[in-house]
C-alpha cells in the first residue's frame, strides 16, 4: 500500500488539532508550548507531504526553515517560562495575567 498525500494530510490535521486543544484547554504554561510547537510541526508535515507529492524540495526547505526558527523561539518561550517562573513560582496561565498591569 502506496502512502499518498491524503495520509499526510490527515495526520498533519489530526496533529494540528491535538495541538490547538491543547492551547485552549491546558493552563500550565509549559503544556501550551508544547502544544504550539506540536501545531509547528503538523504544518512542517503538511509542508513534506506536498513537496513528495509534488516532487519538489521546496517543502523540504521550507520544513528546515521552520524547524529553526521554532528552535530558536523554544529557546526564548523557555528562558520566558524560567524567569516568569523565579518571579512568581508559578506557571499557571490565569496567574500571569496578573503581569498586565
């Protein structure tokens, strides 16, 4: 049985909405991460299956574009949850919204 693109899709979908429930529903601010960069990376997937579908490496290249830039926003939403979490010993979302104002 062939894979085709339709699979690709339907996974990166899947993935996606696990990852925007998460960010709706979740309050610990470290979950959310995680969740967005789940979403990240169903659009990554969605990226290589049409570029195997298409037989082009654009994808591909795009898909690597994206893995760095969430690398490096991983490595700020991290040090932001530390210092957030030094100053207030929590990383409980509606406890933030206290920084506001």
């Amino acid at each position: 049985m062939a894979i085709s693109i339709e699979h690709y899709l339907v996974l990166s979908a899947i993935l996606f909405l696990i990852g925007a429930f998460g960010v709706i529903t979740r309050r610990n601010i470290l979950i959310v991460l995680m969740c967005l960069e789940l979403m990240l990376n169903a659009a990554n997937l969605a990226f290589v299956g049409f570029s195997r579908a298409l037989d082009d490496m654009t994808g591909h290249i795009f898909m690597i574009m994206s893995l760095t830039v969430a690398a490096a926003e991983v490595a700020v939403g991290l040090a932001l949850v530390v210092a957030i979490y030094k100053h207030r010993e929590t990383l409980n979302i509606d406890v933030l919204k206290l920084l506001k104002g």
